[in-house]
C-alpha cells in the first residue's frame, strides 16, 4: 500500500515565524562545541535550529513542523508545553531557587519527591526502596553508583570486591565512569577507558548474536550465562556489581528475550553480587511501569534514574538506593564523602514532582501499558511486510526495525551505504524525528501519543521507508 496518500506531505507552516536561521548558525558553529559531534563537519553543513515545541511536535526556524518520535532525546515523555511543569518552576524560583543538601541542610521539594518516587517503586520479595539519591543526569547518577557500590563493599569489609561487569554496546553516560561501564567502542578509544575494574560481557541481541535457528529463549539463557562465566573468570570474590539497561537504548533498543533478566538474577544472587539497573530511558512509563525492573521481573538493588523523572524539562537524575546497601550506608555510617553542589535542587526536584502527579492523573504509565504500547506493537509487526524490513519490535513505547537488503537470506547492506543515515535523512525531509543506530532505526515517542497520533507518525515512517527503498533500488543496491 502506498502510504504517502494517507497523510499530508511535511507540513511547511507558520512561515512567519521563521528567524533568521543562517545568522543563528553562525554564531553556533563561532561558539558552541555540541555533544558528540564532527565539530568540522557541522561547521560546514550548519545545525537545524529547533524554536518551539508543543504536544508532540517541534518547530525548526525556517517553520516546518516536526513529529518528535525520539522525545528530545528520550525524555519528553509528558509531552511538550505542559504548563504545569512550567508553573512548578516558576513557583520554586520565586519560593526558593537553590539551596544546598550538604550539611546537615534540606529542602522541601527534594525531601517531598524523595518519599514520592519511594512509593512509586514496586517492592519486589525482600528488596524495597525508601531512599533516593539525587544528581543531575543520568552520567552523575552512575558515576555515584559506581562510588557507592564500592562504598557498601568497604563498609563490609570486602574492600576486594571492586568488579563491575556491563555489557558491550551499553549506554551508561560519558562521563570517566559512566563511559566506562557503557560498552560502545568508540568512546571507549577516546580518552583510555575503561577505567579500572569494569569490564564487559557481550549484549543479549537475537539478531545479531544467536546462532542459527536458536529460539529466543535458549538463547536469552545463554546469554545471561556469560555473566556467570565472567564472574568465574574474575573471580567471585572481586566483583562487586552487575549493571543493565533493562532494554538497551542508544545501543539501537536492543530488547531481551524473557528468560534473560530472571537468568541474570539467578547468576547475581548466587554469587551475592549487587545488582545495577540503569533506567535512565526505561523509568517512569517509557516500558509500561514506573520502573521497568518490574516489567521483566528482576529485583535491582540500585535503579539509575534520569531523563523522564522531569520529561526533560529540566536536569535532573538520580539513584534509587534499595534497602540492602541502604542500610549498610546508613547503620554502618560514617561519611560517604561524595554528592553534587545541585543533589536536591529544589526547582528540579519541583519540576519533576509536577511532572509525576500529571503522568499519574492521566495515567501513562498504564496507558501505555495496556493501550498505546499493544497498539504501537501491532503496527511494528505490520512493518515486517515492508520490503526493507527485516525485523521490527517494540516493549512499551521503544520501538527498533531492521533495514535489511535481502530478507529471505538476511543479508545486510553495506555499512559504507549508510542505509540507516539515508532513511534518517528521509525522516528529517518529511517532517519526522526518528533516530538511526547504524541500519536500526529506533523511536521513543512522548507517551502522550493517542492512537491517532501513532497512525500519524506510521504513515510517515512508511513514507520514509518508501523513499529509502526507491533511493536504493535506483542506486542498484537492492536483491
Ligand atoms: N544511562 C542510560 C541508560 C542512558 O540512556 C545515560 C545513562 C546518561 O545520561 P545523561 O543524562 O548523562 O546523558 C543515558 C543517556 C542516544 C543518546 O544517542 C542516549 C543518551 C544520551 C545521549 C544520546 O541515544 N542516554
């Protein structure tokens, strides 16, 4: 079916707002050194300039108007231009715009979300949350755990246990640390990282790691068992934590088989290692749940919070301490000489209080559970049929599809055609923001999204992948 009849083409509007995109460029590539970026390169092609956003939808400078299925960048999962969250913050600026957690010293929205994202944090058999630990991002947050894990060992007198073990083609921030526990091989040739005593297994990925013909869930148990191998290889006495995306973002959302996380598990207990789950992408309803350890079942002693926590209105990040290396912390004592001049803000702390009471009121986290996720998947499975698709998945409201050059052998293209760059080009042309991971190309729409917004934003993936499939036959470098 042509789906570029179902839709309006990209929605050139409000031309009259549009500024003076060439001048705001210039002063970009003179000044701002963005993120992970060819500085050199930008220089020559210049940034999209983004002015406004509102619901689902943001606007560049020249005054198109963009489906934002990425959030922002994973985080916007109220949606744009909630004048709630803007209330919040201007209330707390005028209240109190920043004071300190450091001695002996607090402040009401931090102490107030504190004790609200402990009950939203599902117990699991012995293992609950009371404290939080706040930072300002999700690279901070792991940076902390990194110190605090190797804290609760000291305190026990295990000082030995200094291992953590992650996964290649993980995202765990950038930072010295957080770089470090991430597996993504570029970064880690930049700057000799890893640091010290972290070290890798390889991801739980079916299609790019199961052998042949082997079901997902024989091989989502072999897969966990690499942990156990790699504990064996350390030794059980040095390894202090295991840490997991409960499904893998950046690494091009990388969904496990269900017998991986119950596996791990199994694996963390036996040896007594604690056990890290970083949900900075995952938490409050991007899965379905507030935290998405309760999805695939697993009991995390420390959850690594972010991005959607403020709907990325505003900085936030943190660790959710459970009660097992809590109460080492606490009744063992003395000083954890470590936080953050920001640990506690209190307008971040405001912001990010409106934003649960609001996804709580509409229910997103359920929605999109029982809803908005069902529906996106079934659409995902259709996709399949998608000459250029070799495989299409989702879990709550992250969704990943193959670009593939022949189905029936499944050979890839080659990385030198950058297929995925292509077609993501095609998106930005036809007003959509969907991000490519190589050939995978991912979304993590706001969980606002209706199911009409859904039918929207696929007839433009259709569109986009339509185009990239006529670029390519054309080219001759289709089967
Ligand atoms: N953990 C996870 C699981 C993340 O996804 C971080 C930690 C670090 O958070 P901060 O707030 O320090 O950025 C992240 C961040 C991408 C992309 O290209 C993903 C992230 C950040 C930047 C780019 O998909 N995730």
């Amino acid at each position: 079916m042509n789906t570029s009849t179902l839709i309006a083409p990209p929605a050139v509007v409000r031309r009259a707002e549009a500024q003076d995109t060439h001048a705001i460029q210039a002063l970009d590539s003179a000044h701002f050194i963005h993120p992970f970026t060819d500085h050199g390169d930008l220089a020559t092609r210049g940034s999209r300039v983004i002015t406004r956003a509102d619901g689902i939808y943001v606007w560049d400078s020249e005054g198109h108007q963009i489906l934002d299925a990425m959030s922002g960048l994973w985080c916007v999962n109220a949606g744009y231009g909630r004048k709630e969250l803007a209330d919040a913050a201007y209330q707390q600026l005028m209240t109190l715009p920043f004071y300190n957690s450091f001695f002996q010293t607090t402040n009401v929205p931090a102490v107030q979300l504190a004790a609200k994202l402990a009950s939203l944090a599902p117990q699991v058999g012995d293992r609950s949350f009371k404290h939080v630990f706040f930072s300002s991002s999700g690279s901070e947050s792991n940076d902390t755990n990194v110190r605090m894990v190797r804290r609760y060992w000291d305190l026990l007198g295990q000082p030995e246990r200094k291992v953590i073990i992650s996964r290649h083609n993980a995202y765990h921030g950038s930072t010295m640390a957080g770089a470090s526990l991430g597996g993504m091989s570029g970064m880690h040739a930049q700057g000799d990282l890893p640091i010290p005593n972290i070290t890798h297994i390889e991801q739980p990925h079916h299609w790019d790691n199961a052998l042949p013909g082997e079901s997902r869930a024989d091989f989502g148990l072999r897969a966990a068992g690499w942990l156990e191998e790699k504990i064996l290889a350390i030794g059980p006495e040095k390894v202090a934590a295991f840490i997991g995306e409960p499904v893998q973002g950046a690494g091009g959302v990388i969904i496990p088989p269900e017998t991986y996380w119950p596996e791990i598990q199994r694996i963390v207990d036996k040896y007594g290692i604690l056990l890290i789950s970083d949900e900075v992408i995952c938490a409050f309803g991007r899965l379905g749940h507030w935290f998405a350890y309760e999805k695939f079942g697993y009991k995390p002693d420390l959850v690594t919070f972010a991005k959607g926590v403020t709907s990325g209105y505003i900085p936030l990040g943190g660790v959710m301490v459970g009660n097992r290396v809590a109460d080492v912390l606490i009744e063992q004592g003395g000083e954890f000489n470590h936080g953050y001049t920001y640990s506690g803000h209190p307008v971040a702390c405001a912001v990010a209080l409106a934003n649960l009471n609001l996804m709580e009121k509409e229910d997103l986290p359920r929605r999109v559970r029982e809803d908005t996720g069902p529906y996106l998947a079934q659409q995902f499975e259709a996709l399949k049929a998608h000459p250029l698709v070799g495989d299409a998945e989702t879990c709550g409201f992250v969704g990943g599809l193959v670009l593939i050059k022949n189905k029936a052998t499944r050979a890839m293209f080659d990385p030198d055609l950058g297929v995925g760059m292509r077609c993501r080009a095609h998106c930005f042309k036809n007003g959509l923001i969907m991000r490519a991971v190589g050939d995978r190309m991912i979304i993590s729409p706001p969980l606002i999204m209706t199911r009409e917004q859904i039918d929207d934003m696929m007839a433009l993936i259709r569109l986009c992948l339509d185009a990239t499939w006529a670029d390519l036959q054309e080219a001759g470098h289709c089967a």
